[in-house]
C-alpha cells in the first residue's frame, strides 16, 4: 500500500447544510432499547419516519412511557411501534440495528435482503469469534447497499476539526498514538434500570460483545481513525494485556490494556475498561515537537482539542455538544455519504470489521499471552489473526 492509498480521502465532513435530508424518508429500528431510543429521536428531528420493533413487548412498552419521553419531553406519535413478528418488510431508506452485538450479524443478513438504501449497524459489529462477519460485507458489497457501524465519536464535529488539524501531518513524522475510553458502567446500568447486572445482559459475557473490550471498542476505532488520518494505515500486530472478571454468572473482561503497531511501523497505546469514574476518553497524537489531544465531556457537554503550535504555543477549541447532537451528527453524515455515492467513510462497514479483527485479535493475544499479527488479506474471519 502507498502512502496516497494509506491516506484515505475523507469527504466525511462535507457540509450538510445544503443536504437533501428529504431523500431518506422512512426509518426502521430494530431493538426499542437505549440506542435504538436515541436513533429514533434523532431521525424524528429530521423528519423522518420511524418504524421500532423489538421482541421484547416490556421494551416497547418501556419506550412509550418512559425512556423517550424521559429523555426528550414527551411521546413522538411518529414512531410507530410495533412487535418483531409484525414489523413492515421493504421500502425503507435506512434501516438501524440497535440490539445486543451477538444478533447484529442475523439480523443484518435478513435487512439486506430487503435492500434498503442503507444500513447502521451497532458497535460492536459483531461478536469476537466474527461469526456472520464476512458473510455481510459480501452481500452488501454485492448488493451495493452502503452500510455503517455505530462508533459515532469519529463524525462528531471535534473529529471533523480533527481531520482538518491532522491533514498536513505525516505518518513518519509521528512518534505515537494513544487512545483511552475509561468508563465505569454504572452509567450504563443507570441507564437501563430494568437490569439486574451484567449477567442480565450481553455486557457480562466477553464472548457476546461485552466485556471492556467490545462495549468500548470506540477507543480501538478512535485509534484507527486517527492513524488513517495521519497516513499511518492499518494495525497489523496486537499485543493485549486483560484482566478477566469470571464467575458462575459472568464471564468478560473488565479492562484492556492494548499495544499496537501499524502497516508503517507506528507504535501506540489503547486502553479501554468498565471501572474509572469517573470516565476518561482521550486520545493524543504525540509529532517530534506538537500534540494534537482529543478530551470528549472534557466538561459537561463540551468536548476538547488541546494542540501545540510550534512547540511552544498551546491552543484550545472546544465543541459543544449534547448526547442527541452525537446522533444526529451520525445521522447527517450518513446522509450526507449516501448522498454523494462512493464516498469513504470513517464508519463505513469495512471501518467498523478492522475494529473487530483488532477486538478478535486482542482477545487472542491477551489469552495466549503472544502478539497476534492481522492480515488483511484473508477476509473477516478468523483465518486473518494469527
Ligand atoms: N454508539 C453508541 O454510542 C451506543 C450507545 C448505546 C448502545 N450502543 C450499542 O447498541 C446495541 C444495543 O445496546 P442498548 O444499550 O440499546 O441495549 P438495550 O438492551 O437497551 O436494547 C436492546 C433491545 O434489543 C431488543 N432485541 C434483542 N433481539 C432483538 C431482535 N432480534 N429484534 C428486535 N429487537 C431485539 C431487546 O429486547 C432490547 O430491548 C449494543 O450493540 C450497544 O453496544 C451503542
């Protein structure tokens, strides 16, 4: 790979304001959950309309009269709710997986073949053994059916401005990469009283998507998407250090303590776990003289790029922002992506599986004790770690 191949052109960030919005009207949503909550109020605020089917009737029941109108002042009459078994098939212009990572794949296989005008799929893609994974890219790659993932850190507008900071850098020039998101769940179980624990739900269970490792594989991708911007490429070797939390009733890993190295031979840092409070997510790009540092709820709402001007001058920008902002964000780019056709995406489909050969890679690693290498080649399966 040369360096104008490693240094993908990222048209991500176009404005929006001239978008033609109007050109995706209907919405389904698969899982009424938390995720699925916040995609439906976003895709409300720009008009479109929203179809929400889950399996679990107390879910939907739960949307009505609690989340949505706990979070956003009242009920929208414009999401429909409906349940799994009588959900609408076709005609939709995006359609949103938010359900638990071990049936994103299924439920993926079943959208595309509806063909839809697009797809969001949650993070983390997939579970780690990547079942199901290369049997999707195929399909929507042959279908032609432009399909994300849900690490919407990476099109927030503090990312934008660091694509902007980021493009006269070269990848030789930098010295390291390091990303962190440390954040107790408790934040997550607040969120979703109805759970018992960890038990009850996928993030107890490493195996399913949970642990520190799937559910916070934003740090892993934040990673990814800063060494693309700088031209360093893609992580081709992993060496995991985890600690693991296992019982009769739980099985995942509680913090992950990731190093990686890429097609350049860039050398960094990745740590991601469930238990800092409070919750640090960071990233920083060290160059010979400059910094560039990334601070997301540096302050209540107020995300933050710290950098260095020649070695000496320090600036800071900040962003503010809510959390529906995140996801109309998200829901902008993709129309934004869609609309322009071919367009590279930073959560494009094939983004969001190298975040999950490094989350398989990881896992390998910190149980064999051995670095694991990547290669890119074999496709999204377990035959490209070794
Ligand atoms: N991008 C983000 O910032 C972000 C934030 C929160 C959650 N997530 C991701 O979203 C996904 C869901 O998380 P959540 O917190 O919303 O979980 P949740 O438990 O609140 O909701 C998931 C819902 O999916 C339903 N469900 C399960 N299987 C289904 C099926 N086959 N069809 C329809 N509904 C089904 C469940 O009954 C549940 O109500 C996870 O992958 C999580 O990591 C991403």
């Amino acid at each position: 790979m040369n360096d104008a191949e490693l240094r993908v052109v990222e048209c991500f960030f176009l404005s929006v304001l001239f978008e033609r919005i109007d050109l995706m009207q209907r919405v389904k949503i698969y899982g009424a959950g938390s995720i699925g909550n916040h995609l439906a109020h976003a895709a409300r605020h720009l008009g479109w309309d929203v179809v929400m089917c889950d399996i679990d009737p107390a879910a939907l029941n739960r949307t009505k009269v609690d989340i949505y109108p706990k979070r956003y002042g009242r009920w929208d009459d414009g999401i429909q709710l409906t349940s799994y078994s009588d959900v609408p098939t076709g005609g939709f212009d995006l359609i949103i997986i938010g359900t638990p990572p071990n049936t994103h794949m299924e439920l993926a296989m079943k959208a595309l073949k509806e063909k839809p005008g697009a797809m969001l799929i949650e993070k983390p893609l997939c579970t780690p053994n990547l079942a199901g994974a290369s049997e999707v890219y195929e399909l929507s790659k042959s279908l032609n059916i432009p399909v994300f993932t849900g690490y919407n850190h990476v099109v927030g507008h503090a990312a934008r401005f660091l694509s902007e900071l980021c493009q006269p850098i070269i990848a030789t020039e930098t010295t390291t990469l390091d990303v962190e998101f440390r954040e107790h769940w408790g934040g997550i179980f607040n969120a979703h009283p109805w759970l018992k624990g960890p038990n009850d739900t996928y993030l107890g269970f490493s195996d399913l998507g949970g642990g520190a490792t799937g559910e916070h594989s934003h740090a892993i991708n934040f990673w990814q998407f800063l060494s693309y911007l700088i031209g360093a490429g893609r992580i081709v070797e992993v060496q995991a250090t985890m600690n693991f939390v296992y019982s009769n009733e739980v099985d995942y890993d509680d913090l992950s303590v990731m190093t990686f190295k890429t097609e350049t031979g860039l050398l960094g840092r990745c740590v991601q776990d469930v238990i800092t409070r409070p919750a640090r997510k960071f990233a920083r790009i060290q160059l010979p003289d400059d910094f560039i540092e990334w601070h997301c709820n540096a302050e209540p709402e107020l995300d933050k790029v710290i950098h260095s001007v020649e070695c000496q001058k320090i600036q800071i920008e900040n962003f503010e922002k809510t959390r529906p902002i995140d996801f109309i964000c998200e829901l902008e780019h993709i129309v934004s992506v869609v609309n322009r056709g071919n367009v590279t995406s930073p959560i494009s489909l094939k983004r969001g599986l190298e975040t999950m050969l490094v989350v398989a890679a990881a896992y390998k690693s910190a149980k064999s004790r051995n670095t694991v290498k990547i290669d890119y080649t074999k496709g999204f399966n377990q035959d490209a770690i070794w």
